[in-house]
C-alpha cells in the first residue's frame, strides 16, 4: 500500500498525533525490561509475564477477521492498553526514546514539521515528573531538528476525565515550559466530558498566548454539541482548530458554522474505520473536503491501529475519498495553513 511514489515524496505536515500513540507492545515492553518495571495487566492486576501475551493484550483495535475486539477476556480496550504504557516509562532516556521513535519514522515519510500532542497528567499519576519528560522530549526535539530537518512543537492535552483541578495543576506546571508548548488541547475518553467544563483553564490559556483546539471523537455517543462547543464557545470565542469533528459532517448548521469561522479540522481515518461503516467515514470526509472546509490528515496512534501513520492514512483516504493527487496535495497544503507555526517558519518548512 505504500507503493505510492507521488503521496510519498509530498513534504507533510502533522497535527494530530499523539506522543504515547506509537507506544506499540514491543516498545512498551523494552521500555518495562530496561526499567525492571513490571506493566500490569489491569483484567487480571498480574504483571505481563511474556512479549507475547502483552502483544495480544495490546490488539485491541485492529478491524481484523473474526474482529477480536470482541473478545473482552483478553484483549484491552483502547484506553486501557493506552494508559497501560505509561507506567513503564520512568527516565529521561525514555522520553527521549519514545520521541525519536517518532521523529524518525517522520523524517521517513517527509514529515517537515509536527505539532505533537502529549498527556502530562497520565505521565505525572504514575509518579513521573514533568521535568523527566520534558527533558527528554526536548533533547529529541532538538537532535530531529538539527539532524533528521524534522522541527517540531508541543500541544499539551488536558484528560477530559479528570478533574478541571487536575487541568489547571497541569496548565501551571506548563508555564515553564512554554517554548516547547504551542497550544492547549483536551483528548481522553469524552463520554459526559463536555469541552465547557474546562473551559476557565482555556480562556486563561488563551489569554496567555496558547493556541487552543479540543477533540470531538465521532460516533454516535458523542453528541454534536460538543463540537458546538469548541468552534464558538472554548474561552468565550472557540478553538482554533477541532480535532477529529467529523460528526459535524451530518450537520448542515454546524458544518456552515464551522467553514464561516475558517476552523481546521485534523481527520484521522484509520481511528474511524475501526468502529464506523467505510462508506459513511469516506463520504463524510469527501463531504466535509468538498464544502471547502480546511481539513488536513493525522494518524492519532498508530501502534494502536494496523501500524498506520501519517502517509498510510493519506493512501487510505486517497483509495476511499477516490481523491486524485492534486486533492491529496490540498490535504498537504491545508495542514500549512491550519499549523500555528510563525508565518516565515512555514515558509521555510515545505
Ligand atoms: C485519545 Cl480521545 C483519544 N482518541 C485517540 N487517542 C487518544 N489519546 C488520548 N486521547
Ligand atoms: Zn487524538
């Protein structure tokens, strides 16, 4: 499938991927031998005993026959499997690891320039300080910077399921890392966690110079609303981009709202297909494209997919949208416009 020379050879931009999305199972692994950090198993609280039984614990969202995400014994959900691989990162050289792990899968895609989500507060509750993790994300940053021409940006993710004290504790400790954080955004499992409840520690971020954009995760449990929320209502104004979103396509109202207000919206096909039909994904995403509204493509997580990242999911919606290279080339150059790097930084970029 990436036999693509065109859609290869494109200078790309990323804006929606998550730092502990390319946790895969081995990596985790390493990163739990190199520590002596056993990783627990949350259905059975017993320590992973094998690579193996991790691996299959681990696979838990690949639409594969005889789909094992239903197999609830075995297999974690997403979140958990997520979460699961933070505990057994603890050193600097971890962070720095993990970093480089995903700058140079970049380089070798063409990726020019990334803004990347991190999850401090799921970093910190398993006893991880920010400045372990910064450190490290910083001398990855800079080393893909100066020898892999990857250059990168911080977007910091409250946990919508925690608590908005929680956030603000976070937003503080940021402070002291603002040259690496661009932007605020808000991930984690959204059921019942509007983007309003947070909304004080966003107009703060706002005020103090943020970029700000929120995830609104597609399907039916995720109510329109939501996305309502973050293109007019985040700290008084709405975001700056949303994330994901696509439910707004079966809204004529909100997807006008949303093209009015020039909002990006970074689309995720591979985190879509998994539980939604095909035709509808890929209608919805060619509809939105065809409005005129600025959407650009990320891979959320891709260990957690079928290993897709950023260029598999531009060939996946390239075959399903039925776009042709010129769009595809759109798609590329609307991640420019929607990234909230300095005007002649982006010049230089592509
Ligand atoms: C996430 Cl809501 C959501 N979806 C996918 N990946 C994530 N990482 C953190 N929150
Ligand atoms: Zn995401």
């Amino acid at each position: 499938t990436t036999n693509d020379p065109y859609v290869s050879a494109i200078p790309k931009i990323e804006l929606h991927i998550h730092i502990e999305g390319i946790i895969s199972a081995d990596l985790k692994w390493k990163f739990s031998q190199r520590n002596a950090q056993p990783i627990t198993n949350p259905r059975t609280n017993q320590p992973f005993s094998s690579l193996e039984e991790l691996r299959d614990s681990h696979d838990t969202l690949k639409p594969r026959a005889g789909n094992r995400m239903d197999n609830s014994e075995e297999t974690l959900s997403f979140f958990e499997a997520y979460y699961g691989g933070f505990e057994a990162l603890k050193t600097t050289r971890d962070y720095y690891d993990l970093a480089m792990e995903y700058y140079e899968r970049a380089a070798g895609m063409n990726v020019r320039y990334a803004e990347i989500f991190f999850d401090p507060q799921g970093h910190t509750r398993v006893g991880t300080s920010w400045e372990t993790m910064m450190e490290g994300f910083r001398a990855a940053q800079g080393k893909a910077e100066r020898e892999l021409d990857v250059k990168s940006a911080w977007i910091m993710c409250f946990l919508r399921d925690e608590s908005l004290e929680s956030a603000t504790q976070h937003y503080n400790a940021a402070l002291k890392y603002r040259d690496m954080i661009i932007g605020i955004g808000l991930d984690s499992n959204e059921v019942g966690r509007p983007p309003s409840l947070f909304d004080g520690v966003f107009a703060r971020a706002r005020n103090d110079g943020f970029r700000l954009t929120a995830h609104c995760d597609v399907g039916k449990h995720y109510p329109l609303d939501h996305i309502h929320q973050v293109a007019l209502g985040i700290a008084g104004i709405g975001a700056d981009r949303i994330d994901h979103g696509l439910n707004a396509a079966g809204d004529a109202s909100l997807t006008t709202l949303i093209k009015s207000k020039e909002l990006g919206m970074t689309i995720c096909p591979w985190s879509y297909i998994r539980h939604q039909p095909l035709d509808e994904v890929f209608g919805r995403i060619r509809a939105l494209f065809d409005a005129g509204i600025m959407i650009s493509i990320g891979s959320d997580d891709p260990a957690f997919m079928e290993d897709t990242w950023v260029l598999e999911n531009l060939l996946v919606v390239k075959k399903y949208c039925g776009f042709t290279n010129v769009e595809v080339q759109k798609l590329a150059e609307n991640a420019i416009n929607m990234c909230w790097a300095s005007g002649g930084a982006k010049e230089r970029m592509m």
